[in-house]
C-alpha cells in the first residue's frame, strides 16, 4: 500500500485518480480549497483518503501542511502535481495580473509541493513525482499562449528535476493529457475579455467550439487515472507520458514541423560558430 499525495481533487483528474486509488486499497492524501470539500474527501474512504486545506500559491502553507501529512499521515510515496486550471485569450489581451495568476498556480505552485516534499523523499531515497502538465506543454494553440507557457516552463522543471533528482532514487513523469471529460474547458477555465476585434475571426470560432465540446472529449479520466497508476507501478517509467490519441497525434506533428524547421534553417544556424 502506497501514500500517494494529490494536489486539487475536488473535481477533474485529481478526483478520479483519487477514487481509483482507494478503490484499489491504496491511500490518498487530497488538497482542497473549503472545508465542506475537505469533509466531503475524509468520508470518501475512511482511513483511506484524507483531506486537508491548501491553496498552493502559499508557500510556507505549503510547506506546512507537507510536514503534518508525514507526520499525521505517514511518509509519502507518491506527489501528483495535478492542480491548475486554464486560461483562454490571445496574447496581446492578456494583462500581467492573468498571466501571473496563471503562472502563480500551474508553475510556481507545482514547484512549491514538490520542493516541500522533495526533503522527505530524498532522506528516504525514494518517491516518484508525477507533474501533470498538458500536451499544451509541448506543443500550441492559438487563444491559449499563457496556458501554454505556464506549461511549457513546467515540463522544462520536469525534465530537469528528474536529472537532478534520479540519483537519489527518486522517478519524475510528466503527464500530458490530450482533451479529456473533465472541466479544464467548461467551468474552470478562466476566459480573459475580447478587446481587440482584431482577433475575433481565429479566436470566437476556436474558443466556441472548445465550450461546446466540453463533456464530450474523447479523453476517460478513468482510463487515464489506471495509466498513471501503471506508470508509477513501472520499474523504468517515463520521463514523459502522453494521454490520449489527440494527444499524440499533435505532438507527433509538432516535432515532424520542428525538425523540418531545423533541417531547412540548418547551414544558416551552424554558420554562427567562431571559425575553426
């Protein structure tokens, strides 16, 4: 039996992994942001799943709430780094306060529990982080450029933190769903205001069409919640783990364009060296 620890499981992801999780026998220790929810958690599963309150922009909270749970709790084997939400404008529209609240949840309050929990793991020499970033994080779509990037700058901590951290036995996955049922696209996501008409001919068809595909994304976050089970269950996992055949799909494409890219641009960026 493993202590897995998940950040936002009130809903999405975070919630079914949860109950799959305890449905298995395993415990789950869940962040919430009001203490009706963190009741609610407690009775899911009692003895099994355990609720306590955080919002993980607040560092020292953090912080302290990590070392109650391995006191309270027990040592913690597993972190999922799974809160976080969207936000849908184009770049030019998006104020400095959208874009650091965006990157105050998805980035900097990933790295706030994982460097809270990191102590423990490495005086145990053992863990397995998994970040679940997006597929957004590896490739783009227009109207969602900050997302993205709070993403992209996480699977850069992500790649580097599992270099860093694989001598002391600790694994690093990032996980990158594709569209999946949850509400990323419906409720929680942040929509920032049209201001610039400029935009609307791309942006209103793409933003429309992603609302009312919400709740019939391709994605099961149960199929999802058994795949990163398996990869934790996994001698030799990932470093990154793609969900869903979209997910695939565009990034598969991405890194044909990207290499197309270097290959045709090739002689003109190797011309920059000092001459031998």
């Amino acid at each position: 039996m493993k202590t897995w620890f998940i950040t936002g499981v009130s809903s999405g992801f975070g919630r079914t992994l949860a109950e799959t999780l305890v449905s298995r026998g395993e415990r789950v220790v869940g962040t919430l942001r009001n203490e009706g929810q963190r009741t609610q958690f407690d009775a899911l599963s009692p003895g099994k799943s355990f609720g306590y309150l955080l919002d993980v922009r607040d560092h020292e909270a953090v912080r302290r709430v990590v070392a109650r749970i391995e006191e309270e709790v027990g040592a913690i084997d597993v972190l999922v780094n799974n809160a976080g939400y969207g936000y849908e404008g184009s770049v030019e529209e998006a104020t400095p306060e959208a874009m650091r609240a965006q990157f105050d949840v998805n980035l900097f309050g990933a790295v706030s529990v994982l460097q809270a929990v990191l102590p423990f793991m490495r005086s145990r020499r053992a863990g397995h982080i998994l970040n679940v970033t997006s597929m957004g994080g590896l490739m783009t779509f227009p109207g969602v450029g900050v997302y993205n990037a709070s993403k992209f700058a996480l699977e850069g901590i992500n790649e580097a933190l599992a270099s860093e951290v694989r001598q002391f036995g600790i694994k690093v996955t990032a996980i990158e769903p594709g569209a999946f049922r949850t509400d990323w696209a419906g409720r929680s996501m942040t929509r920032a205001s049209r201001t610039i008409s400029d935009y609307a001919s791309l942006l209103e068809p793409i933003s429309a069409s992603r609302a009312a595909r919400s709740g019939k994304q391709p994605g099961d976050p149960a199929r999802a919640a058994l795949a990163m089970i398996k990869v934790v269950e996994s001698e030799h996992p990932p470093v990154h783990l793609l969900l869903g055949t979209d997910a695939v799909k565009f990034v598969r494409e991405k890194i044909a364009t990207l290499t197309k890219e270097i290959d045709g641009w090739e002689s003109l960026s190797l011309s920059t060296d000092f001459p031998e």
